[in-house]
C-alpha cells in the first residue's frame, strides 16, 4: 500500500503508524493478510496509483476530479482542516486567510483545491509537510493550510513543539483508502467488511 508521512494520520514507524494506518494495518491483519506500507511524497503516490493497476493508496482526499481515477474502498476516518501560523493571532476565516501574504499547501492535496476554488491565488505548493513546517519556520511562507493535527506534528518533528498557533476549522475532509480502477487480486471486499476501529485509534491519538 502507497502513502505519505501525513501525520498523525500516516508516518513511517512501527509501534505506531498514524491514525488510518494503524486503523488499516488492524483490518489488513484481520483479513489474514500482511500490512505493508511504500512512503512517497503525496503527489507521487497519487500519480503511481492513478497509473499502476492493483495498487492502494491511503489517506486520499475524495474530490469530483478524483472520482474517477480511483476506486473508493473505504473512508476511514473525518480530519478538521485548519490554518496554521507563528502569529498571535491565528487565521479565523477565508477572508482572514485572503490577507495572507502566501499560504503554503501539499501539492495534490484537496487543501489546494478548496483555497483555490474560494478564488485564492496566494499559494505556496510544496511537496511534504515537513517541508511546509521548514518553510512556515523559516519564514518563506506565512501560514499553513493542513490537517489541524499535522500541524502540530509536523512543527513537533522539526524542533518547534508548541511553536505554531491554529485557528478554527476550515472545512473538515474524509481520509480515504482508494485503489487503481483495476484493483487486480485486491482484497477490496474483505477490507471493505473489516470490523472498524477507527473512533477508539482516533481518540488514543486525539489524547497524545
């Protein structure tokens, strides 16, 4: 399975894993099959999904431009979507965020989409969120527009615990498990029956 270090929702480890890994590696071994997970930056493994039959790929956004080039198995878990800043005062709102001199996002990822589509043009796209923190640290951008909790990990991984003010939430978007059209000998109606676990691994997160 392809994926991204998107925390808390995926990041390479292997006592955890983030939330929709460790919630995909619990029913992948209760189907009598091996986790395993292949890290790419997230457009990568967007594009090597879109074009490699029999290939997963989670946590994907689900948008109507992505509808058809993926197979949607499973929405794993809800996510806040939040502005983060080094700024006293955090970004409340879509105009608060117009004011922003340049906003940094994921390339691929449907933080972009919505900016753009809420006719924003003052967009950083980058390639990781460990690249975005470096850059809101750094001062080459002046906020952030990721997962809330990403945020915070992101800013903790980089030396900066606590160093980061979020505002409220944006929007909220579903982590999705999506695959190739062509899922080849996938288990997609095994995972798809899997018992979920998703509330109890969110709140053991949600709670540090």
């Amino acid at each position: 399975m392809l994926t991204s270090d998107i925390r808390p929702l995926s990041f390479p480890g292997t006592d955890r894993r983030g939330i929709t890994l460790d919630i995909l590696a619990e029913a992948i071994t209760a189907i009598g099959r091996t986790p395993r997970f292949t890290f790419l930056s997230f457009g990568e493994g967007v594009d090597r999904t879109r074009s490699t039959p029999g290939t997963l790929l989670c946590p994907i956004g689900r948008t109507p431009a992505r509808e058809a080039q993926f197979g949607w198995v499973a929405q794993v878990v809800e996510v806040p979507q939040a502005m983060g800043t080094l700024a006293d005062r955090p970004v409340l709102d879509l105009d608060g965020a117009r004011a922003v001199p340049r906003i940094g996002v994921v390339r691929n990822g449907l933080q972009e989409v919505f900016l753009r589509q809420a006719g924003l043009d003052n967009l950083v796209v980058l390639e990781t969120g460990h690249e975005l923190a470096l850059a809101l640290a750094e001062g080459r951008i002046a906020a952030w527009y990721a997962t809330e909790p990403e945020i915070h990990q992101q800013f903790a991984a980089i030396g900066r615990p606590g160093g980061i003010r979020t505002g409220p939430a944006l929007q909220t978007i579903a982590a999705w498990l999506a695959a190739h059209p062509d899922p080849r000998d996938l288990p997609i109606a095994a995972l798809q029956a899997a018992d979920g676990t998703a509330a109890r691994i969110y709140r053991s997160y949600a709670s540090g």
